[in-house]
C-alpha cells in the first residue's frame, strides 16, 4: 500500500467515525491499514476507543513520514526489545529503523548482531567488470625481483 492509498483510506475511515458510525463494523480495514502503516496489528483488548485511538496513530504516522520526507515501507531487520540504536548522533528504534542504517551499523559494530532480532539481508554486490577482474589477476602474478625477508637481529647480549 503506497502513501497516498493509505492516507486515502485513512480520510474515508476518520469520515466514518466523525459521522458517528460504530468503528467496530470496519475494524478489518482499521486493522490492515494499521498493519500497512505501523507494522503490527492492533492490540487485543475490549477498549472501546481503540480503533479511535488506531486511527489518531495512523494520521500520526503518516504525518512524521510526510514531515522526515521518509517512506512507510517498513525495514526487514528488527531489533530485540528495548534496544535503541544510535548511529551518526540520531536515534533509531523499530518504529524508524531502516534495513540501510541497520547494515552501515552493523558493518561498524559487527559484534552487536545479538541486538537484532531479525539480521538486515545483506545487500547485493556489484559484480566486477571483467577488466577489473582481468587486472587483478595480473597484479597477483607479478613477481618482485631481489626482495627477500629481513633477518632478526639477536638483541641479546651474548655472556662469557
């Protein structure tokens, strides 16, 4: 679901519970546009305002998406509960976590992989050139003349 379908459904939705309709006859399409925005379903209680309180933090959503120019594509990686990420003086938690920022993180801090829940996919590589494959394999067969190892000096002093 792109942003403007979203915030589309989210006006047709908030029309709905304006005009004074029961939110509990439309709770599948508050759920699936909830699951689209936020990432998760909604909570499973016998609150009466919780599709209300769905549809404050859908608009919510969108509105931080529409101001940090961001998109609501959510990131494959996740990080184990409560762990809070802080990378270039910024801080990133599951709500703002990105599969790019997960990988610059974890390419500086490679042991901290146990933060993560679920690992970012690693990126795909661009395959070489093969006149740059053609190079390397020249500069490997190259040999240095009248190079040899240096020898160690016994600093020891030698007693009588």
């Amino acid at each position: 679901m792109t942003e403007q379908e979203a915030q589309a459904e989210l006006t047709i939705l908030r029309g709905l519970a304006s005009s004074g309709n029961d939110l509990a006859l439309v709770s599948e399409r508050i759920d699936r546009l909830y699951f689209a925005v936020c990432g998760r379903h909604l909570r499973r209680c016998r609150c009466k305002d919780k599709y209300r309180d769905a549809l404050l933090e859908i608009y919510s959503k969108l509105m931080y998406h529409k101001k940090t120019n961001t998109t609501m594509a959510n990131s494959k990686a996740k990080l184990v509960n409560g762990v809070v990420l802080q990378v270039g003086g910024r801080h990133y938690s599951n709500a703002n976590l990105t599969d790019e920022i997960a990988r610059q993180f974890l390419e500086t801090f490679p042991k901290r992989s146990d933060w993560f829940a679920v690992l970012p996919e690693p990126q795909e590589s661009v395959e070489d050139t093969p006149e740059i494959a053609e190079e390397t394999a020249q500069e490997d067969t190259k040999q240095v003349k009248g190079t040899t190892t240096p020898k160690k000096k016994n600093n020891a002093k030698k007693r009588k």
